[in-house]
C-alpha cells in the first residue's frame, strides 16, 4: 500500500517537473537561482531556533559590554560573532535569523488574510453581480484611495495610544497582520472578480447551474479553482509588499518592538548608529530584506509569464 | 405508455419574450439626442412572442441563423434565464417562475448539452470528479460503490473506456469531450435533453458518431430533444418537427418531412436553398437582399420584411400571427396567407 | 506552365528538443484560373498548407523541404523583400475570420488604400477610385460612404466581402481563402460562395479553397485534395471525388453526412479519431480507423496511385473498389 502512494507521488512529482511549468521553470536560470535562494531564507528562518547560536529573546543571554562588536571579517571584531552585535549587545546573525522569521511570518499571514477576504468578496462580486456588486467594489475603491501605509499609520498609532505601549508590543505581531491584511484585500478582490465574470461566461458554469447545484458549491468548487493562476501571481507580489510594509512600519517606530525586531526594527534601531560607525546593525539586515523582497518579485514575474492565460491557455 | 393520459405536451413555451437591457445602470440610459438630455433604455428583443411545445418522445429542433434567439430559447428553458413575458410550463407544471431550490427535482428530468466541449467541461476536475458530482448531489443516498458503478455505466454507454476516468478534459478530443458532456447529463437520468448546437464545434467525421450516440440515447432512454442548429442538413436526419426562428420570432413549425418537401414561409425556403448541396453543379439558392436587421429597434411589421421578395404595405405594418396550413404546418407569413407566392 | 506548382512539401514543428511532422510528401499543381479545394478536418494539415503557400509561417513551424514554385519561382528560399512583392500582390489570403485581415482602428478607406499605395505608385484619389471600383465588384451597396467607416460599424458578411475586395485590389493571381465562410450563417456564405465563384472565373483568378465543408468544396471547385493527418490521400476531379471516391477516409467522410443517410436511421460513421501529429501510426496513417486495413496497411505507409479517375494513397482500393460499388448500389 505504501509503496503505491509513493508511486503516486513519484509520477506526480515527475509529471510537475515535465509540465509547461516545469520546463520554463527548468529554462529560466533568474527563477532557478530566485527560488533557491528563497528556500535557503525560508529554511533558515523556519530553524532559526536551531541554528542561531543565541537567543536574542533571552535576556540573560545578553551582555551590554558585548555591544557593538563589528562582523568578524573586520578588525576587532569578536570570533562568537559572526554578523557583529547591536548597540544592546545581541549577536547580530541570531537577531536577523529571528527577524527574517518574524518578518517572513507577518508577510505570510498578512497575505493568507488579504487573500481570504479579498477572495471571498471577489467571488460574491463577481458571481452574484448587481448592486452588491457595485457596492462591494466602490468600497474597494474608497479603501485604495487611501494608502495602505496611511491606513496603517493612523489606526496602529490610535491603538499604540489607546493600549499603552506595553500591551501594544505583546500583541504587535497581530495588530501588523490585522492592518496589512485588511488594508490590501481590493488588490485580490478586484482580480478575483474580473476572473471570475470571464469564467462565469463559460459553459461549464452553465452546465453546473443547469445540474441544479447551488452557487456556494459553483463558486468554490468550480469557478475558483479555475481562477487560481492570477490568485497566485498577486499572492507572490502581496507577499513582497506585506515584508516591506511590515518593515516600513517597524522602521517607524509602529510596528515590532526593539525586545523582539523584525527585520524592518533591527534596520531601525540600528539606524542611529551609522554615523557613530556601527553601521553593520543596519545594512546587513537591509541587505538581507532586500534580497528577500527581490527574489519573491522574481519568482513572482516569472510566475506570471508562464501563467498568462493569453500566452498559454489549455 | 403514455396512453393512458390525455396528450399534454412535456415542455409548453406559451408566448414567451426575453428582452436584454443593452444600457445597465441609470447613468447609461441618460442620453444626448438633439441638444437636450433625454432618458432612454435601449433593449435587445431576443425572443418575441414565441409558442412552441414540445411532445414526449419527439426531437424537436430549432432552427435559425446566429442572432435569431435559438440559444436564448434553450437558456429559457433550461431555466438559466428568466422570461421576460410568457409562460414555461413542464409536465403541466409552471417552471418559469420558481426558485432554484423548487426546480431540484426538475433538474433530475432536464437536461442540457452545450455547444462548445472545450467550454462545458471543468478543465480542473477529472472525469471522473465530473462525473460523480452530479450524481452524489442529486441522489445522496448512495454508497461510494453505487456511485463509481453507475459513473462506469454511463461512460460505457457513451462509449469512454471507464479506465479513462482519472484523466483531466483536455487529454481527450472534441469528439470524446463531447461524449463526456452528455455522459453527464446522462447521470441523473433525465427524460428531457435541450442540445445546444451540439456538434457545430466537431469535425464531420465526429458529427456523425455524436449524433449516433444520441438517437441510440434516445431510443434506449427514451428521451425527448430539444435540438438547437442551424444545420439544415442535421435537422432533416434528426429531427421529427422543426421550428424556423427568425429574429426571436417563429416563421414556421412543421413536421420535418413536411417541411423540407415543402417549405412555405419565404424565409425558410431561402434557408433551404442556400444550404451547399453535393451533387449539384453551382449555386442555385434564392438571394436575400441585405442582412438580418439588430434586433434592437424591432420592425413594427413582419420581422423578415425587410428582406422579402414578397413584401407588401400589410407586411410592413402588420405582425403576421401563425396560420394552420392544410398539412398541418404554422406558417407566419401573410403572403402565405393571401396565396401571393405562387408566382 | 502551371501557375503554382508544390512539390514534396514538407512543413514541420520545432518542439522542446525534437521537431513533429506537420506535412509530409505534398505535391501538386495549380493551373491558371483553376479552382482547387482542399479538403480535411481539423488537424489533417490544410490551414498549414495554406501558410506554407504564403510563406507565412512562424516559428515553430518550419518549411523543412520541398518547393513551392509560384509561376516558376521558387518562394521557399525568397528573401523577406521578395516576398512581399509576391505576398498582397500576385498571391492573397482570406481568413475565416475578417478580423485578422483588417485592423479595427482604421477605416476601411484607410486600409484599402494603405495597400494599394504599398504596391503601387498611385495618387491617393487613383487609389480611392480603384478601392471604390473593387468594393462595387463585390456588390458592396454605397461603396463611396463605406471608406469612411470602421470595420466594427459593418456586419460579418459585409466585413468578409470587403476583404475578399482587398484580396482583389492588386488583381492577384492567386487566392488562397482558409473556411472563407465558416464563421458566417447559411444565407450569407452562399452569398459570399457565388460571390467568389463569380470573381474566379470572370477574371481568371486561380482559387485554393480550404474547407472541411464537402458541399462547398463540390460546389465551387474544378479539382480537390483530400488531406489526412499531413499527407494528400487522395485527388483529382471534383465531381469524381464526391461521386465515386476511392480512398476509404474520403468515402467515410461523404457517407458520414446526414443527407447520405435516410431520416432517423444510425449514419455511417468512421470510428475512432484524426491521430496527433505527434502519434501518427506506421504505415497507413489511417489503417486504425479503416474497415479494409490489413497487416501491409499498418507496417508500410502507401503510395499514390493512379486508380480509374483520381489518386489515391491507399493498398487496397483495388480489392476496396469491388466491394464498396456494390455496396453503394445498395
């Protein structure tokens, strides 16, 4: 029996890797390169436990003298630490691997939560149709018009206010996802439903509704599946922006505390001591959300040339 | 078998419309004419007064050319659109006024088979998830088993080797899409198919195994057609009656031998004529003059005016209603009436 | 000399790292003012005929050997620059679809004269007179006010006779026109049909008409190839073709028509499906769908032969013809 499921996977695996999708993949070094260079971040922040030699949450792990060591290829600097030290003393290298962790995190989640409601609304829209319709986009439309950091920026400082500091930096990781998330879903909803009135025209929509099912079973169960393809080029490009939206915020003081940073923090609190020398505590961060960001837009590019319907449609 | 009860006609379209709003939204209907704003809804007539009915066991095909509403006639019916005007009644039922829910069991007698097979399949569901979905949600009661065996009866009798059935639609060709289309509506059972152009989309030696496959579905299942074409060719070896649409309107309705031997409305032996014969030398069809008008700014007369050889001032402003000729065919048309055409 | 003049034309398709063979072995001529139909369905090769007659095919399809010789020259091995004054000039294409032909931002003026002008040294009112003069060949009523308007603002039928005008512009010598009238409704094709016998034959213009419909190919031709999975598998006379075919494929597909057949009964139908270029059998490529094939159809592809009236790709049309005359005769 087992040796029948891996059979399964087997030819499942090999029938990816010789799809379409698996040959332009196979074809395109910038995507090849994009997405191991992805995997080596992702795996790292997922053992980010594992493999960093400190932790950076545990205080008494860290020792105000140890402050402000540079990297190791520089002089001075202290063997045990390979990326330097932050102005309280915590290896660098393990803040980062937590950092990219958290940041990977909000981005993930914030993006699942943007999908979910941008979905939802996307299919009601573009199924149902009609005034809910225009009504459902014309909210989509006034949330656009403001920024996404704007929207961000008012209600986390309201909240930050209103809760106090200390309660608003325990619970920092889900006000950040709650706001990215919801500020962003019309990016979702509005390709969602223009996919959804294209699929909507088609026959087997009719055939279904003609069998009698209902439009909850019509909606996920055959027109979403058929608009997966868009859903997973924004998802990719949502993501990206979710990090440097995150970072954005942090960077400004609204987003994750000092105690536990997030890429976008580490880059802030390191912020002030560029000109006193220490700039390791900013750019390396930087350069590591940068390259994070970059691949994803890679892969995300690429994505979007292999699945564009009008260049390649069964 | 039906004997018994007194002959009601399965399907009874009475004076159905189907009008299209062309201008959606009030913004859209507001309009500059002559310096001064003005509000207009502008309409696409697609179906106008049409009566037909449809006996059990017959085929009854529609025939007209792109535009004439034929399709909108079958999406009325199959009640994926609502009627603007008119009555659809089933089995002596109304059917045009209920509510999804009130139509399940319905759906279970009605079904429908559609143009295009690239289209009417799910691409992301294998034949399989395809087959069984309509049946596992029309009869819950079934085992797992129940259901496999009876999506392997259908596919065998329409012919797809059911070791087939964890393939995706578009590993299969037109023709075997198209069997698989009907093998689905075949799932529930139905007493009723509507054909929506069904072998237009498929290559003539194709045609002929699909259009097989239905009359052996009809003879074996005792089923009753609705079939949608314009292929005069398809109507004549398939069809027991014909309707001749024309702009949303039916010109004539007549037994299928009936009417090819002796076509009477102008239109229709236009049509006829027209149709690329094998064995003849050159074209010899009857030349309509200009093209078939929008059907948006309705004629007020005989919709086929405008393109008549025999068109007078009665034709012009006078609607021609569906006169009983002595064979038995309705014919809409009053040089028909006034036995003008003989000339 | 024949106007055109194929010969063992061979058309192929670059895949990921091997090439399929999309024509194969195709040869024919073309003779002044002669009206040939290729017949097949989808996927037998005849829309890649017609491209390759142009010249116009793009990557990944690719002329892999043979000529095409247009009144003795040979196109295949022409310059870009060559072409062009063999392409819209001497040699013209109708699609199925007129859209492809004329551009929906320019008005039909535009276009016609656009043309006219590219070929031709020609002052603009010449060439608005001679765009005038062929929309009134094609019975285009008020063809002065039609310059002005855009494609969009015509109906089908109008929009497929002024492109058939447009092909007519240079009064070239060839047409080649791929299902010409496929997209339209009856009335109207039989329109356009005479419309282009009539062109044909008053100004001698040779015809390649591309179709899977055997009532038009029967109707508007002097001689028809008859296409199977990229190769010509039979030809020659029209009337004989539809009448005593000689190739099963050919017979199956004029038997398989609902007229062939008395109302209600089961048609004669041909089991099974056109093979993929990329699955083509040995031999025969037909033998899995044929009644008559034996162990030689399946193992080695047949030859054209002469067989009474047409040729004929096929093993057994002498064993076949006995069988099938009676069988006809009923």
């Amino acid at each position: 029996m087992s040796n029948f499921s891996t059979n399964v996977e087997a030819s499942r695996f090999s029938r990816m890797w010789n799809s379409n999708m698996g040959y332009s993949f196979r074809r395109n070094p910038v995507a090849v390169v994009s997405l191991c260079i992805f995997a080596a971040i992702a795996l790292m922040a997922i053992f980010a436990p594992l493999i960093a030699p400190f932790d950076p949450y545990d205080l008494s792990q860290i020792d105000i003298m140890n402050s402000e060591y540079p990297p190791v290829w520089i002089d001075g600097a202290d063997k045990q630490f390979l990326f330097g030290t932050d102005d309280q003393g915590r290896d660098l290298w393990s803040t980062i691997l937590y950092g990219t962790r958290l940041s990977l995190l909000i981005g993930l989640c914030a993006v699942t939560l943007q999908a979910f409601l941008g979905i939802s609304i996307g299919l009601i829209s573009g199924y149902v149709g009609g005034r809910l319709d225009s009504l459902l986009m014309r909210m989509a439309d006034i949330q656009l018009s403001f920024s996404t950091l704007m929207v961000a920026i008012i209600f986390l400082a309201v909240t930050q206010a209103m809760f106090g500091s200390e309660t608003f930096n325990q619970y920092a990781i889900y006000f950040l996802i709650a706001v990215i998330g919801v500020s962003e879903w019309p990016q979702y909803a509005r390709t969602v439903r223009a996919t959804v009135l294209a699929e909507k025209k088609k026959e087997y929509v009719d055939s279904a509704r003609v069998l009698g099912f209902g439009p909850m079973r019509i909606m996920v169960r055959h027109i979403l599946p058929n608009s997966l393809s868009p859903i997973f080029v924004i998802s990719t490009v949502q993501v990206a922006n979710a990090i440097i939206s995150e970072a954005s915020l942090s960077f400004l003081g609204l987003g994750m505390p000092p105690s536990q940073p997030s890429l976008g923090s580490l880059i802030s609190s390191g912020f002030d001591y560029i000109f006193s020398g220490s700039w390791w505590i900013t750019a390396i961060p930087g350069v590591i959300l940068v390259v994070l960001v970059l691949v994803i837009n890679l892969l995300g590019d690429w994505m979007r040339d292999v699945l564009n319907p009008k260049l390649y449609k069964g | 078998m039906n004997t018994n009860k007194p002959e009601k006609p399965l399907l009874d379209l009475q004076n159905v419309e189907k009008r299209f709003a062309l201008d959606q939204g009030f913004l859209e209907t507001i309009k500059m004419r002559g310096g001064k704003l003005i509000r207009e809804k502008r309409e696409v007539h697609a179906v106008n007064n049409v009566s037909l009915s449809v006996e059990r066991g017959e085929a009854l095909c529609v025939v007209g050319e792109s535009g004439c509403g034929k399709s909108t006639v079958a999406r009325l019916i199959a009640g994926l659109l609502t009627p603007s005007a008119g009555e659809i009644h089933y089995d002596g039922e109304r059917i045009d006024n209920r509510s999804r829910h009130d139509l399940l069991p319905l759906r279970k007698k009605m079904q429908m088979i559609f143009q295009n097979p690239y289209a009417s399949l799910n691409p992301r569901m294998t034949i399989q998830q395809a087959l069984e979905e309509p049946v596992k949600y029309h009869t819950p009661s079934l085992t797992r088993a129940e259901v496999k065996d009876k999506v392997a009866e259908v596919m065998l009798s329409v012919g797809v080797d059911p070791s087939w059935s964890a393939r995706y639609p578009h590993e299969f060709s037109g023709g075997q899409r198209q069997r698989i289309a009907i093998a689905r509506a075949l799932t529930v059972n139905p007493e009723f198919i509507i054909a929506d152009e069904p072998i237009s989309a498929l290559d003539v030696s194709i045609q002929a195994q699909v259009l097989n496959l239905m009359l052996e579905a009809k003879e074996q299942r005792g089923l009753t057609y609705l079939f949608i074409t314009h292929d005069l060719s398809v109507v004549q070896h398939f069809g027991t009656r014909v309707a001749v649409l024309y702009l949303g309107s039916v010109c004539e309705l007549a037994d299928t031998a009936t009417l090819f031997e002796n076509p009477k409305h102008p239109y229709t032996k236009a049509l006829l004529s027209a149709v690329p014969q094998l064995k003849d030398d050159g074209p010899s069809h009857i030349r309509l003059k200009g093209e078939i008008p929008t059907p948006i700014n309705l004629p007020l007369g005989c919709p086929f005016e405008s393109r008549c050889a025999y068109a007078n001032v009665r034709c012009e402003t006078e609607r021609p209603a569906a006169v009983q000729q002595p064979d038995g065919s309705l014919v809409a048309c009053h040089a028909v009436e006034e036995d003008r055409l003989q000339d | 000399m024949s106007l055109l003049s194929v010969r063992d034309l061979s058309v192929k398709f670059a895949m990921r790292d091997h090439s399929v063979t999309a024509l194969k072995g195709i040869d024919f001529d073309l003779a002044k003012g002669e009206r040939l139909g290729i017949v097949g369905e989808s996927g037998a090769g005849k829309s890649i005929t017609g491209f390759a007659l142009m010249n116009l095919l793009s990557r990944p399809g690719f002329i892999d050997q043979g000529k095409i010789l247009f009144q003795g020259k040979d196109i295949v091995h022409m310059s870009d620059a060559e072409m062009r004054t063999i392409r819209g000039n001497r040699m013209a294409m109708i699609f199925q679809d007129p859209m492809v032909t004329l551009n929906p931002v320019l008005t039909i003026g535009q276009q016609m004269v656009e043309t006219l002008k590219a070929h031709r040294k020609l002052s603009k009112s010449d060439a608005e007179q001679i765009a005038i003069m062929k929309l009134r060949q094609v019975y285009i009523p008020s063809p002065e006010e039609r310059l002005n308007q855009y494609p969009h603002e015509l109906s089908g039928g109008m929009r497929q006779r002024i492109v058939i005008a447009i092909a007519l512009l240079l009064d070239p010598e060839l047409i080649i026109a791929d299902e010409p009238t496929t997209a339209l409704d009856v009335t109207i094709q039989a329109d356009i049909m005479e419309l282009l016998l009539e062109l044909c034959q008053s100004s001698k213009v040779g015809l390649i008409l591309i179709t899977h419909d055997l009532g038009v190919v029967s109707q508007m031709t002097d001689r028809t190839l008859v296409m199977y999975a990229g190769k010509i598998i039979e030809s020659g006379r029209t009337s004989e073709i539809i009448n005593d075919p000689q190739h099963p494929y050919t017979q199956g597909l004029i038997n398989a028509l609902p007229q062939q057949t008395e109302p209600g009964r089961r048609l004669k139908q041909i089991p099974g499906n056109m093979p993929s270029l990329t699955g083509i059998p040995d031999g025969c490529a037909f033998s899995p769908r044929c009644e008559f094939a034996t162990d030689q159809c399946r193992i080695t592809p047949p030859e054209i032969v002469q067989y009474e009236h047409v040729a004929v790709a096929c093993h057994e049309v002498n064993r076949l013809h006995h069988v099938t005359s009676k069988g006809l005769d009923k």
